[in-house]
C-alpha cells in the first residue's frame, strides 16, 4: 500500500510538470489564451498531450486501486 501512495505522488509531480510544459509552450499565461484559428497538435505539443492523457488515465487507476485495498 505505501508503494501505492508513492506511486500516486509520483504520477501527480510528473502529470504537474508535463502539464506546466504545455502552458508554456503556448506562450501566454496561466489560463492559456483563446485563439481564433484551429490547428493541430504536432511533433512535441502532440507527444506533451498524449502523454499527459496517459499520465491522467494511469492516475485515475493508481487512485482507484488505492482506494479499492483501503476499503477492502
């Protein structure tokens, strides 16, 4: 169970930083700004994204599992 909670804590610092990557990326602040044009994520945005939704999905299960031996 410790490494349960370690494991969380680690997804989370990881999924923060690559989050704060995109911000910056973007170059505006915090909020991001609204843009007019569409366009599509390439090259290293596409890569930040995707592993951003990896690291949420796998937080998600860290975070279930965690609870589910809790409860159990």
């Amino acid at each position: 169970m410790v490494y349960l909670n370690i494991a969380q804590v680690l997804v989370s610092v990881v999924l923060v930083l690559v989050i704060l990557s995109q911000v910056k990326e973007s170059g505006s602040g915090l909020f991001g700004s609204a843009q007019s044009t569409v366009r599509t994520r390439r090259g290293l945005e596409k890569t930040l994204f995707q592993f951003t939704i990896a690291l949420s999905v796998l937080f998600i299960i860290v975070s279930i599992i965690s609870v589910g031996l809790v409860s159990g």
